[in-house]
C-alpha cells in the first residue's frame, strides 16, 4: 500500500507494519514486524519493483519490530540501526522488562549481525527524532513529510491514540515525546500497529 509515491506500508506485514522508503539507492526499511515474515516481507517488495534494501532502521527493540531483521540483513547484506540506549536490549546485554520479558522467552529471534547505533541527527535524508517513552530509546523518523512513529502511537479506525500502558515504560515520557512531535512539519503519521494517518497534527485520544 503506497502512502505516497516513495513510502510503502508492507502488506505482508500488516498487524505489526514495516515501511519501505523509496531512495535514489535503493530501499530503508523501517522497523521488519514480527518473526516469520521476512520471506514474505522480501517477495512483496520484489514484486512492486522497490529495489534492494540498503539499510534497515528500527524504532525500538520489542521482539515485533526487530523480529527479520536478521533474516534480511542477510538477504540484502544491508546495514541495521537502531538507537545507543535500546541496542542492549537486542543483544541480550539487557532484560527487557515486564510482561516484555516473557514474549523474548516466548518469541525467539535470531540477532542481526554488526548491529550499528543511529547517528544524532540525519541518516540518508531521514531525519532521527528520539522519542523516549514506548522504551528508553525509542526513536520515530521524518521522511518526505511522513512521520514513522513506531509505538509512540497507535492508531484505530483513523484516530491516533497513546499505545497501551502495560506495553509502556514510562507513559508520561512516551505522552511528552508524542506532544513533542508537533514542532516538526508532517502530513502523515504512520504508527507500526493501526493503519496510516493523514494528519498534520497529533491529538491523542
């Protein structure tokens, strides 16, 4: 599903979205959904003519955003960012907490290699925004007017709303980075669970 010419929702992961970005060099890919679909996630980007994947973003280290990355690293032999303060999680160095710590022991995910740790400010043209709250490092991304908001937000029948408090870890920092968003110029946001919003302006309900 296009949401403009150079950003596409992958419908093979619908439930937990990844996004493709269309680039003069090929395809970021932000965030790659939950394990067992990166066969799925590959063949549909062939099939739209997207290109190879040249580096995959990932907005934070919960197990249904980080759960291909490794399969398509390997396929693309592409590189795998994700923010300083969340990359423990992913290697293992630290525990995910909560109930986020029996889906790591139920949902096994094999670990990109050479894992790096996303610049400050820019990467490709995509602007990095940390948006802590969802995680400690959690991070949404700015491309061609198209906010990538990862868990920060979620979205139901076209209403954005704050994601659930027990999948949280600090829901009055992850509500001041969302309210946090409005200084940057948008017109959709596209949240990882919940379909894309047209919208220039984050009201939470």
């Amino acid at each position: 599903m296009f949401i403009t010419d150079n950003v596409y929702a992958v419908e093979a992961s619908k439930g937990a979205y990844a996004y493709a970005l269309r680039q003069g060099e090929g395809v970021t890919l932000i965030d790659t959904s939950t394990v067992g679909r990166g066969e799925s996630i590959e063949a549909e980007l062939r099939a739209r003519g997207l290109g190879e994947v040249k580096r995959i973003l990932l907005t934070h280290h919960d197990v249904d955003h980080i759960g291909n990355a490794a399969l398509l690293q390997q396929k693309y032999r592409c590189e795998v960012y994700i923010s300083a303060t969340d990359m423990p999680y992913v290697q293992g160095v630290k525990k995910r907490e909560g109930i986020k710590r029996l889906f790591s022991s139920l949902f096994k995910v094999a670990l990109p290699e050479h894992l790096q740790a996303l610049p400050q400010d820019d990467i490709a043209g995509i602007q990095i925004i940390p948006s802590p709250g969802h995680t400690p490092g959690h991070t949404c991304f700015l491309f061609e007017k198209v906010l990538f908001a990862g868990d920060l937000l979620n979205s139901r029948n076209g209403v954005l709303h704050r994601f659930y408090p027990l999948m949280t870890w600090d829901m009055p920092q992850a509500l001041a980075s969302a309210h946090a968003m409005n200084s940057l110029d948008f017109a959709w946001v596209c949240p990882v669970h919940g379909e894309p919003v047209k919208t220039s302006r984050i009201e939470i309900v």
